[in-house]
C-alpha cells in the first residue's frame, strides 16, 4: 500500500491518514471509482485533502458524490474535487421541468463547478416514470442507463416523432 508525505490539516491526522490509506490500497488493487455517500455531512475539508492526495498519485480516480442537497453544496462539493455528484433529475417528469433544470444547471454559479450525473434510477430511487410506465418505461430506463445521456434524449426524440 503506498502512503503519501502529505499531512491533513485536522484535529485527527491520524484517522485521516488511515482512511486515506484505505482508500489508496483499494486504487492500487485498481478500483478507480468510488461512491461516497452523503460526502455533504462529513468535514469537507478532509473530502478536499482526500481526494487531492489520491489524485496526485492516479489523476484518472473518480469519486462520485451521493448527495442530494443545496445546489450551493452541490457546486462545493464539486470544486472540492468530486468529480461527478447525483442531481435532482430523477425527479423531473415533464419538458418544462427539464428544460428549467437543465437552464439552472447551465448558468453560473452551478456550470462553474457542479459536476452532474444524469442517472435514472438507483437501486435505492424507484422514479415515478418507471412506477407507472410499465415494461416499456422500464426498457427505456435500462437503455438510456445503459448507453448514457445521449442515448436517453434519442429515445425521447424518437417517441415524440
């Protein structure tokens, strides 16, 4: 397990290190994405130190913020260092509430640092669409996770034509 030279700034260096350590023993086994949970309700400064420090030995590490929260924390979070975070999309149902929420997402301060993720569903989130749409919803649920946002949006298209 490699371990850096570079000391946290917290009331519990070591604790800190050991985590860390943690998390860089799992990147040497070459695990590079990692989800954490609710980041937005640890120190923030120990996710800044954390992830600067991984990335200084494999830039190419995800982390991936399960928050759902303020878009001011969102937008933290991202500047923070977290590469991409989950966002409130899985709640928009119509065009008009896509359309705004993707308007938001593209104005600053949010374009500036927050770092979406246009998931569809979670293991944990059942969306509305996929509880009434049936087979076929579910289907163009698992396409769209499938092949991304761009794949998603050509569904969508092909059902409005």
């Amino acid at each position: 397990m490699s371990t850096s030279t570079s000391t946290p700034k917290t009331p519990s260096p070591s604790l800190w290190i050991e985590l860390r350590d943690v998390v860089q023993g799992w990147v040497d086994e070459g695990v590079k994405i990692f989800r954490v949970d609710n980041p937005h309700t640890k120190p923030l400064p120990f996710w800044e130190w954390l992830i600067a420090d991984i990335r200084r030995h494999d830039p190419d590490v995800i982390f991936l913020a399960e928050a759902f929260t303020r878009p001011a924390m969102m937008l933290r979070l991202g500047k923070l260092g977290f590469t991409q975070s989950y966002t409130y999309f899985t709640w928009r149902h119509t065009k008009a509430e896509l359309t705004e929420y993707f308007t938001q997402l593209n104005e600053s301060p949010l374009r500036d640092g927050y770092r979406p993720n246009f998931f569809v569903n979670t293991p944990d989130i059942n969306p509305y669409f996929l509880q009434s749409s049936g087979r076929a919803g579910f289907f163009d649920s698992c396409g769209a996770g499938h092949h991304g946002f761009r794949a998603m949006g050509h569904v969508l298209r092909v059902r409005v034509v």
